[in-house]
C-alpha cells in the first residue's frame, strides 16, 4: 500500500521505508502538551489522558489520501476494541489543519466503518498546530505516545488489521486490554453470548447471542471498507435466540457482523466462502 506525502508544491503518492513518519519529535522524546476540539465539540488534552496511565494513538491524515481512507476503518476498530478512549487506551484522528469540521466529518461518514469512530479533529479545533509540531513525512501517519508523555513509535505502519497496531503496542511494552465501550464487561451489555457459525459461511449462516431480556435487534453486515451490504432486524427474546442470516448475495471474502440491541453493540468477523 503507497502512501501519500503533502508538500507546498503538490499532492503525489509515493511509497516510503523510513524509520519514523514523525520528523517533530525523536522516538523517545517528550512530546509537547496540546489541546484540540473535535467535530462534536469535545475537547482533549494529552496530559489529562496520560497523566491518567493511558497511551495515546494519533491518527494523522486528510480527506482526500487514499491510504487514510483505507487504514481508517482499522483504527476506528482500535478504538472500539479498546474501550472507546475510556480505558487503557486513547485514539484520536487529528487532519492536516486544511479540511474543516464538515469535510472530516464526510470523511468519517463514508470511510470509517461500522465501528464507533475516534474523536476527529477539523480545522476548526486546532489540527493544523498539532499536525505542524509532531510533522509527519507521509500519510497516514500513526504514532504512539506513551503515559509518560514520550514518543514510542514515530510510524506504525503497514496497517492490514488492528493486529498491526498490536504488535507495535506489545513492541514498546504496551499492553491494553480489550475492553467494551463505556468502560462495561460483556455481561453488563445486556449479553453473555455471541456467535455466528458457520464461519466461513456459503449462503447462509446463523447468528446466535443471549440476551438477559427481551428486546429488538439488528444485524447489519459490512463489508472492510465499511460498506453495509445487508441489515435485518428481529425480535430478540430473553435467553437463547438464533437468528437466520442470508448471505447468498455476498461475495467471498472478510465481512463485519454488526449485533445492536437496547443501545449496546457489539460485532463479529464472518468470512463468505463458496
């Protein structure tokens, strides 16, 4: 997968095998405090998050980079995965400073994903300064700063899962623990069991979950890109529910099964092959 390098003069694609994206800061270096405002208005501040143990992952990028748009859905995940920025984890999507509010928002919209996304930052609330300090050679470029403020990874990258920011974690001896957003277990969403089987599936294939009570779900299927290619809602019941899923129209290949129900989410990987 290229990536794609922004200068004064043009946009080109390029592909790049440096040791560190981020030419602001040295691998090991104190990076400096910022505070940045999302396009929901919410605001952040690196030291509030790492003065409370937690890493954070920024995800620089612009609207128009085709590898940005490939790699977000991943991160989006990431953040999901890891709890939603509530636990050991913070991830946050920060543009070059040239696409304001309502251009990252489409960005988000159409790329990144079935998965509850990053806090994004427009021009608007103060990307282009963060960008300008930490200086990234290329985009995307994700990074990792650690709870003691300093730089660990100056270019996670290829990005082909969130398996790819996971070996980079455990490289710089981070290790966070997968965690339901809103910081609650598995049994506190209202569930206790998920599964869809068989896996890989031809035409057809079953979802199966226990609920604690009654009430209406929807499953949604998504394509990597974040495409949703089908959705079916049911009426759930207390205990065990299997619910019958058609996928006689989709193509071979990886998909995302999206499970929500009484406000809670959650997903699963289901591959097609026939």
């Amino acid at each position: 997968m290229k990536r794609t390098i922004l200068s004064m003069a043009a946009i080109c694609a390029t592909t790049f095998a440096l040791n560190a994206q981020i030419q602001g800061y040295a691998v090991g270096a104190t990076v400096a405090d910022f505070t940045v405002t999302d396009v929901e208005g919410n605001s952040h501040t690196l030291s509030n998050y790492t003065n409370a143990g937690q890493w954070v992952v920024l995800d620089f990028f612009f609207t128009t980079c085709p590898p940005c748009q490939q790699t977000a859905p991943f991160f989006n995940e990431l953040h999901e995965k890891y709890g939603c920025n509530e636990a050991d984890l913070v991830c946050i999507t920060v543009n070059t400073g040239q696409d304001n509010n309502a251009a990252v928002i489409q960005y988000e919209a159409t790329y990144g994903g079935a998965f509850n996304h990053s806090p994004a930052i427009g021009s608007e609330g103060g990307a282009g300064a963060v960008n300008t300090a930490f200086n990234p050679a290329a985009y995307p470029t994700y990074c990792l700063i650690g709870a003691d403020m300093k730089l660990k990874n100056g270019d996670i990258w290829p990005i082909s899962s969130v398996a790819s920011f996971e070996s980079a974690f455990a490289a710089a001896g981070f290790n966070p623990t997968p965690t339901a957003c809103g910081g609650l277990g598995i049994e506190e969403l209202g569930f206790d069991g998920f599964n869809v089987y068989p896996n890989p599936a031809a035409n057809n294939a079953t979802v199966a979950v226990n609920l604690d009570a009654a009430t209406d779900v929807t499953v949604s299927v998504y394509n990597l890109v974040g495409a949703e290619v089908s959705t079916e809602s049911f009426n759930g019941i207390s205990g065990a529910n299997k619910f019958a899923l058609n996928t006689s129209n989709l193509e071979n290949g990886q998909y995302l099964v999206k499970l929500v129900f009484g406000g809670s989410s959650t997903q699963a990987t289901l591959s097609i092959m026939k």
